[in-house]
C-alpha cells in the first residue's frame, strides 16, 4: 500500500486556518487548537486502512501468522485498529522504519 500523504508536510495536507471561538468569559476570540494535528491524522487514518484490509484477509483465510514492521509511534495506532482475532495472530512486532530498505534488506528482519 502507498501512502503519499503520510510523506507530505503539514501545511501540504491542509490549507484551512483554524476556527476561531470565543472565550467562556467573554474576554476575546482566539483561534481553536486540533486535538489532533494534520499528519497524526493522516498517520491514523492509513493504519485504519491497513487494519481494514489485514482484518479482510484473516477473516478469508489469507494466513495464519502476522508479522507487523512498522516505525514505533505508526506500530502503535496500527494495533489499536485491529480485532482481538487478528492480534492473536501476531507472531512477532519489529517496530523500525524499513520502507526505504530494498526487499533483500527487509527479508533479513523476518529471518
């Protein structure tokens, strides 16, 4: 799966100021702060997408074993997307960021 946007800066992802409110007192508008910036929320959204489709494949028999690689804050918001069924599934975690290793380099982490 490819992901540009994961590799995008922030002010890439979204050209919008944030809302502006008032205070509570009434003491003067200043703007509203995200809980959650630009490209957490990209982060988030693609690990749905990989859980979506891991959960499809383990749901019609695509392996018995996982193995999840993926950089260590992205391993985490990728494991809070998955079922119970498919975390059972998880053989072993290797949390480093391998993409821009060559295939060779990447099969000597599984072995």
């Amino acid at each position: 799966m490819v992901h540009p946007e994961g590799r995008a800066h922030g002010r890439e992802l979204s050209s919008d100021r944030p809302g502006r409110t008032f205070d509570s007192k009434g003491r003067g508008r200043h703007a509203k702060e995200a809980n959650v910036n630009v490209r957490q929320q990209e982060a988030i959204n693609f690990a749905k997408k990989i859980a979506e489709y891991v959960e499809s494949a383990r749901t019609h028999k695509g392996f018995d074993k996982l193995i999840l690689i993926a950089a260590p804050e992205f391993l985490g918001i990728l494991r809070k997307n998955l079922s119970a069924a498919t975390k059972q599934r998880i053989t072993r975690e290797i949390n480093k960021n391998i993409v821009q290793q060559d295939n060779e380099s990447i099969r000597k982490h599984l072995t």
